[in-house]
C-alpha cells in the first residue's frame, strides 16, 4: 500500500472513531439529562419543603425529554455521519436541530433558574 493510501484508509479510522466518540458523548448527554430529570421532578420536591410539586415534575419531566431526544439524535448521527464518510462526503448537523437544542436548553435552563429564585 502506498504512502497516500495508508493515510486515507488512516484518516477514515480516525473519523470513524472519532464519529463513535461523539456517539457516544450523545448518549452520556441523554443520560445526564434523564439524571438531572429525575433529580429535579422527584428528588428536589421530596427532599424540600415545597407546596407545589408540578413545576418541579414539568420541568424534570422536559429534561427526561431532553434526555430521549439526545439518545435518538446519537443515532441518527452516528449512520449519517458513517453514510457520508462512506461515500467520501461530510454529514453537518442540521441547522434547525441545532437552534431547537439551543431553545430547549435555554427554556429549561431558565426554568431551573426560576425553581431555585421564585419557587424554591
């Protein structure tokens, strides 16, 4: 094998492993967001002395969403990313996903922020 041969078949090792490091960092996300939904909908209200659970549940029960989202999109991404090394090309994340991240995090962001300040 050629020295420019080995380095493609090398350089499409990496990415391949690169691209299963990144699945797997989806997957650690889903599962920390799934954690930090339980924490929140059912530890933090039983633990302290709130009068209204439901904001705590509404908002653990979006990061377990969240959480289930992350593990779907891992997979999604892990056979794109593989389609597209197979055929040589690049696979972006959708833009649209992105922004929805963005707005999801945000919103449960603020929330969280909101139970510590307002309801806690």
């Amino acid at each position: 094998m050629s020295e420019p041969e080995r380095e493609v078949g090398d350089a499409t090792r990496r990415t391949r492993l690169a691209n299963e490091r990144t699945y797997l960092a989806w997957w650690r996300t889903g599962l920390t967001a799934l954690a930090v939904g339980i924490g929140i909908g059912r530890i933090v209200p039983g633990v302290s002395e709130v009068t209204e659970q439901w904001p705590y549940q509404v908002v653990g029960a979006g990061f377990g969403l969240l959480g289930v989202a992350c593990i779907v999109i891992a997979h999604l991404r892990v056979r794109a990313v593989e389609r597209a090394v197979d055929r040589g090309g690049f696979a972006r994340l959708d833009t649209r996903l992105e922004q929805a991240l963005l707005a999801v995090g945000v919103a449960l962001g603020l929330a969280s922020v909101l139970l510590v300040a307002l309801v806690g």
